[in-house]
C-alpha cells in the first residue's frame, strides 16, 4: 500500500512539474506535453535575449523561420536553459552559420536534424563532446564547401557515437579517402542524389559496424572492386539510379540486399553478382537487361525476391534458370514486353515450393497454360494483366489450390470455362477489368465461396449474369463478396435479386453505365441502402480540405431521375452515373405518408359532382400532358403542407366553398391550359420516376455511377392524370394543380 501511495504521490509531483514546464514557455514558443518522451517545444524563433526557458524540455522543434542569417552561437542552447535536451529538428529555416560549441553541454543529445537549410560549411568537431549523439540529418544542405577547402583535419566530422548519418542532396561531388575516418561506429550513411561519379577503394575504410549504404540517384559509373573490402558487416546496398553498367569483381560476403534498378546492366552473368552469396533481395529492375545466362543465379541459395521489371528480356526463359533457387517467394517479370513466353513446357526444372507471387503484366503473353505453370503450384500471387491472352483452358489454374489473389486485367478474354476456378477455394481477390466479357456466367462462380474483391468494369457487360431468371436463386453464390466493382459497361437494368444472396456486400461500384430510371433500379438502390451498402466511385472529388466527397445513395437518385421543367415525358429515362450530380434529400416517411394521403384526396375531388364544368374540361383531355404518376412535391416541403390543407379549408366552411363555386366559374370562363411540370415525385416508395428528354427527343444521360444494372420487370399498367391549370385555381392554391381525369393505359 505504500508503494501504490509513494507512486501516485511521485506521479501527481512529475504532473505538476511538467505543468510548470509548459506554462513557463517563452515568447515565440509553444510547449506541450509528449508522453513517455516528455515535454517538446516549438519555437518560430530564438533569441537568447529575449527567451528563457525555466522548465525542463527534451525536445526543440524550429520549422520554417524565415529570419535570414540565422545562426547558431556558442551555447547558444546553454543560455537559452535548455540543457536537458534530446533531440534538435531546425528544418527549412535559413541556416547558414554553426559553431563549433553551439551544441556544447548538451549531454542528452540523442537526435539532431539540420536539413534543407543553408549550411555551406560546418566544422569538423562540433558534435565531438555529443557523446551520447546517434542520429544526425544534414540532407538538403549545399555542404560542398566542406570538401573544397583545405583543413588540416581531413575528416567531415568526429564523433564516437554517431550511427545515422544522412548527407543527401547535399551537392557532394566526391568522396574523400578520410571523410568518415572519425566516425568508425557508423552503421547506416545515405550519400543518394549527390553528384558522386565514382566510388575509389578504401573511401569506407575503417567503418567495420557499416551495414546500410545509399548511394542512390548520382552520376555513378564506377565502383572500386574494393570499395568495400573492409566493410564485411554491409548488409544493404543501394546504388540504383546511376549510370553504371557491371559490378562485377565486388565482394561481399554479408550483403543481403541489393540494389540495382535504374541503371545500364545490359547482360546478366554469373560473376555479376558473385562473391554475394547470403544475398536474398536481387532488384534489378528498369534496366536494359537483354540477356542473362543459364547460371546466373546458380550460387544465390538463399534467393527469396528477385525483380527483372521493365528490361528487354526476351522469352520463352531457361527452364533451369531458378533450379538452385530453392528458396525463391517472389519473381517480378513484369514489363518485359518481348517475353512472349514464360517457359517452354512442361515449366521450370524442380518444383517452386516457396515461390508464392509470379508478376508477368505487360509482357505480350498470347497464352497462358497449366504446362507453363508447372511446379508454381503454391502461388498466392498471380499477375498477368495487360497481355494478349484470348484464350484460358479449364485446367489453367488447376493445381494452384494456395491461390488467392488473381489479375486477369486488359486481356482479350471473351468467355471464362465454367470449372475454371474449380481447384481454387481460397481465391479472394479477383481482376477481370477491361476483358471484353460482354456477360458473367454464374456457373464460373460457383466454386468461389471465399471470393470478397471482384473487378468486372469496363468489360462491355450489357446484362450482370448470362441467366435469365431469378440467376441466384436457390445458390449461395459470392455471399462473401464485400466488393463489386462492374462500372464502365452498358448495363441499363438492375435487380434486386441479382445481389440478394451477396450478404457481405459493403461496397458496388456502378459508375459509367446507362442506368434506366425505373421502378427495379430504385427498389434495388433502397435495398443497398437497408443493408447498409455503399455506393462508390473512382475518382472522389475532392473538398476544400482535401477529404473526398462521398457520393450517396440520394444523390445517385437525384442523377438517375434528374428534375426537368421543360419538357416532360412519361418513359424512363436512361441515365448515365457519375460523382457531379447536385445533392437534393429524399422525401422524408412523414412527407411520403401526407403525398399518398393527398393524392387520395385530389382523386375523390376529380370526380365529386362540386366541381362546375368538369365534363367541359373531359372532352378536352387529349390537349393535356399525360404523367406516370401524380406529382405532389414542388421541391419544398410547403407544397405538401398546401396539398392537405385546400380540402380541410374546404369541408370546414360553406362560406369557403361558396366563394370557391363562384370564382372558379369567372375562371372557366377566361382559363387557358398548361402543360404539366415535370417534378420529381416520390409516392409510397422510391418506384415510377419521369422520364427526361432533351429537346431533340433524345434520351438524356446523366453521369451518376460506374457499375452494372439488372433487366427491370414490365409494367403491365400505369395510371395517367388529366390535371387542372386554371389561372383561378392556381392562385387560390400557388403551385398545384387539380386531377381532372383518372385511366389507366396498358405499357
């Protein structure tokens, strides 16, 4: 019980201290509290004139002052009260000038971060009293003069601690033999986008705990085969970037990940890479590789990723070009256009127990058959997008039961065979985008219980399944899927239930197809909307604060059946989806429940023996607008609020109705006829929309989503109203209108 009170006791003291602390921070300053790592602060200037820091703070953060000439003087941070910190960051702030005793008596000093200012030269001694200093960051500093000028020292700094050095983009031209010969615990040392040209023997001489080196993005043609001779702990070398043709000759007995993408290797041999032997990541990529020998690989055993992206292989390859490579797990292929071919049948020598990802997009594949893919047969991965492949027999993928993740993208694919994926339980991620399918066959799905991505856009589907009727019904085909991108095809129709057993579905991608304005599509967009499904599209616009507009279900309504005033039309509309429609909220239960009780009403008064010359305005029917359905909202909720309170003003008073009879008989006689508005309407349930044409009689396509439809379901009769526009009628009541006949046409 003491320990427990002696602890909250302690912890309420260093609570108050650290509260101090923070409220004690000066001018320019703002201090907060970090956790377990203290208290930091962040200054936009310093000024040992003007600051005093009286509490204890770890950190200092200096981002983007803009004072020029800004410097470091001597104990500077000393004077300031900070003696206690850990860790320094001046970044972007016009650092040009450093003492050799700015950091003095900083015992804590761990992390220090001076990049992207303006530091030309800095002394070689001025971290050399930082005895507990690992990390320091001098990238984006024009340091050239460091090397330029002639000092007895020799070296660029002196420090027993240091591990982390990182002197990118810092315009070094070259390398001295003694640059870092005074910091000799060095483990990690970035040297990328400099203007490096070589790399002389000995230059890293004495670093025995080196273990990463970057020499990425210089102008680099040449290594010294002994550059690295007494580096036998290196472990991680990256030179990609540079202009530099062969590495052969160097030895590294460590090395376990290399490098070499974006250079001129042209051929592959075996004294390339020799003398790596631990070597396990080979990256080779975007280079100018034409050829590589059957033994190029012959002495990585312990080869687990190697990427030949993007050269000028061409195919088919050695069928014993990995035999020794018993520990592969990724081979990158992809890009090399002139490959053709993967392997001559019957596949690669030996079976690939570890290889689990084979990328081949974009390498001019005309087929792929189970032959080529002999003994891959526990990939999790396969990519072979972007190839010419017409044709995929039903034993393709047949021994490939670890499969997961299949991309079958932008190939010439017009039918896949029914038993397909028969052997590939597993396969939860499926691409067939931009194959030209025209239509999915249900049968092929039926083995793909664990399926939850499926990408079928723009492959020119005109209908979901190649059934009929009722297509899932009786199944439980894809009731794992969680996403369904089918956007970009000439779908019109949807139902509900082509989606009905699918009852993980989280997320459909309708996007580019002409979506008809019926009565199904609505019905399906509500049963998205109870099972919580949401919409989604490609290219989110984004806000003014950078966040995506997501697109809703209500606005993907409003762009399926658009309000027009001009010219009314009573078919549906086909529309097209996209992210630009305009946002208008669906009609709440309340204001659909008063739209159908009004309606009632307005009937009954169409045929109630109280409206004088109602026969007059019967025989002359024909010059009115027919419309799908009676439209109640005027687009305000007032026009509802209207449509109920003209009957109960009418039953309440016969002074009302006599002054009514009266002014709509001065009406009948001076009233001229209108043609219907048509409003979007909503009656009962989200069903019967207006059609929308444009003013050369052609069906309007408004962009609303990029996925397929459904075959919408024949109406075998419509209701159509004869409405009442008499300028009487229309200034008792603003904004509506009176039934004047009711029939019904068979569709």
């Amino acid at each position: 019980m003491k320990i427990i009170t002696g602890t909250l006791l302690l912890s309420a003291v260093w609570a108050s201290i650290v509260q101090a602390d923070i409220k004690s921070c000066p001018g320019h300053c703002t201090c907060t509290f970090e956790g377990a790592n203290g208290v930091g602060a962040y200054c936009s200037k310093l000024n040992v004139t003007e600051q005093r820091f009286a509490g204890l703070i770890q950190h200092l953060n200096i981002i983007n002052q803009n004072i020029s000439h800004f410097s470091l003087s001597d104990n500077i941070f000393g004077q300031l009260g900070l003696k206690d910190l850990e860790s320094i960051k001046i970044v972007n702030s016009s650092l040009d000038d450093i003492s050799v005793k700015a950091f003095q008596g900083l015992a804590q000093l761990f992390d220090v971060n001076l990049s992207d200012n303006l530091i030309f030269l800095i002394h070689p001694d001025t971290f050399a009293n930082n005895t507990n200093l690992r990390r320091l960051k001098l990238s984006g500093n024009p340091l050239q003069l460091t090397q330029l000028l002639k000092t007895p020292h020799e070296y660029l700094l002196r420090s027993s601690s240091l591990t982390d050095l990182d002197l990118s983009n810092c315009q070094l031209a070259q390398i001295l033999p003694k640059t870092f010969s005074q910091l000799k615990n060095l483990v990690f040392i970035n040297l990328s986008s400099n203007y490096l040209k070589a790399i002389p023997k000995d230059v890293f001489e004495g670093l025995d705990s080196l273990e990463d080196l970057d020499l990425s993005n210089n102008q680099i043609g040449k290594i010294d085969k002994n550059a690295f001779k007494l580096n036998k702990n290196l472990s991680v070398l990256k030179v990609k970037k540079n202009p530099i043709e062969t590495i052969s000759g160097i030895n590294l007995p460590e090395l376990e990940e290399l490098h070499l993408s974006e250079c001129k290797l042209r051929v592959l041999m075996k004294e390339t890479i020799e003398g790596m032997p631990l070597l396990s990541q080979l990256y080779l990529n975007s280079n100018q590789i034409e050829l590589i020998s059957d033994d190029s690989f012959a002495d990585l055993s312990e080869l687990k990723v190697l990427d030949l992206s993007n050269n000028k292989l061409i195919g088919p390859m050695a069928r014993d070009l990995f035999k020794n490579n018993r520990n592969l797990e990724q081979l990158l292929l992809s890009g090399n256009r002139e490959l053709s071919k993967l392997v001559e049948e019957p596949g690669f020598v030996d079976a690939h127990k570890t290889l689990s990802k084979l990328e081949l997009a974009d390498c001019g594949l005309t087929n792929m058959t189970a032959g080529q893919l002999t003994g891959l047969d526990n990939l999790n991965v396969l990519n072979i997008s972007h190839n010419m492949i017409k044709f995929l027999a039903a034993d393709t993928f047949a021994k490939m039961q670890s499969l997961h993740y299949l991309d079958l993208s932008h190939n010439k694919l017009e039918s896949l065979p029914m038993t397909l994926f028969a052997s590939n339980k597993d396969l939860s991620k499926l691409w067939l985008r931009g194959n030209p399918l025209k239509q999915l066959s249900l049968n092929v799905f039926s083995y793909t219980e664990n399926l939850k991505f499926l990408d079928a856009s723009g492959c020119g589907l005109e209908k979901l399944w190649d059934q009929h009727r009722h297509p899932l019904e009786g199944h439980k085909l894809l009731s794992r899927l969680s996403f369904l991108d089918i956007s970009n095809n000439s779908i019109s129709n949807l139902q509900v239930y082509d989606f009905h057993t699918m009852d993980a579905l989280e997320m459909i991608d309708l996007a580019g197809n002409p979506i008809m304005c019926v009565s199904p599509t609505i019905q399906l967009i509500e049963y998205f909307i109870k099972k919580e499904v949401d919409p989604h599209l490609r290219s989110e616009k984004l806000l003014e604060n950078g966040k995506p507009d997501k697109v809703k279900w209500n606005d993907i309504i409003t762009g399926l059946c658009p309000v027009r005033q001009d010219q009314p039309s009573s078919a549906p509309v086909a529309v097209s989806l996209s992210e630009s429609q305009p946002r208008i909220a669906l009609p709440s239960d309340a204001a659909i429940a008063a739209a159908a009780k009004a309606e009632k009403i307005l009937q009954d008064q169409a045929v109630s023996s109280l409206v004088p010359g109602a026969a007059l305005m019967e025989s002359a029917h024909s010059t009115y607008t027919r419309v799908d359905e009676i439209v109640v909202e005027d687009s305000t909720p007032s026009s509802y609020a209207s449509s109920i309170m003209w009957p109960t003003i009418l039953a309440a008073s016969v002074l009302i109705v006599a002054l009514y009879f009266i002014i709509y008989l001065v009406g009948e006689i001076t009233h001229r006829r209108r043609t219907v508005l048509a409003t979007y309407a909503r009656p009962g349930s989200l069903g019967g929309h207006v059609r929308t044409r444009g003013a050369s009689g052609s069906p309007l396509y408004y962009k609303l989503y990029e996925e397929c439809s459904i075959p919408a379901q024949p109406v075998k009769t419509k209701k159509n109203y004869i409405l009442d526009f008499s300028p009487v009628h229309t200034i008792l009541k603003k904004g509506t209108y009176k039934i004047m006949k009711t029939n019904e046409v068979n569709v």
